[in-house]
C-alpha cells in the first residue's frame, strides 16, 4: 500500500470532515477507506466541475482525440454506452447518421 505525506493543516480537516461523510452515507467508514473515498471521488468532482463550463465541440474533440490515442478502450466504452444509456444520443440524431451512412430507418420502409 502507497504512503503520501500531506500537511498538517490538511490531515486536519480531512480528519474533521470525516463525520460530515458518514451522516451524508449512514456508514461508519475505517479512516483508510474513507481517505480513499475522497481521492476517488475529487477527480470526478473537478472534471465535472471544469467541463461543466465546455463547450460541447471541445468536448467531442477530445473525445475523438482520445480515440485516436487508445482507439479499442475508448470505442468499446462508447460502444457500450450508447447500447446501454440511449438519452446520449437523440433518435432523430442516430437516424441522421443512419440516413448518411444509406441505412433506411423502419418508418421509410413503410412509407
């Protein structure tokens, strides 16, 4: 297990806000736990924080920029995403794309 040094002044608070925690989650957490629980969740907190305020071209450019860097990790989660979560991607988009791509809708096929 990884050691870190961090200031007194920090260790403080982190110890204090450590029942602010357990009231919000009704656990009683072991000190190691709970210290990894708040490094795991402030990336996401900062990311959310910082790309909240992307617009979102930026955002689909990094995206594919990532994709060009690690194609197989990035694809299959998005792959899996858009499988799973269909709200990323409105129904008259994926048409559109279907459409562009000379794939025909179910609705044309009966039109």
């Amino acid at each position: 297990m990884a050691t870190i040094e961090i200031s007194d002044k920090a260790y403080e608070q982190v110890v204090a806000f450590k029942p602010v925690i357990e009231s919000i989650l009704d656990v009683s957490l072991e000190f190691d736990r709970y210290v990894e629980l708040l490094l795991r969740l402030a990336p996401d907190l900062i990311l959310t924080e910082v790309l909240d305020r992307v617009d979102p071209p930026a955002l689909i450019r990094a995206i594919e920029e990532l994709g060009q860097r690690n194609p197989k990790p990035v694809y299959t989660f998005l792959a899996e995403e858009l499988q799973r979560g269909q709200e990323m991607v409105l129904p008259e988009k994926k048409a559109d794309v279907k459409k562009r791509f000379g794939f025909r809708v179910p609705q044309e096929y009966r039109e």
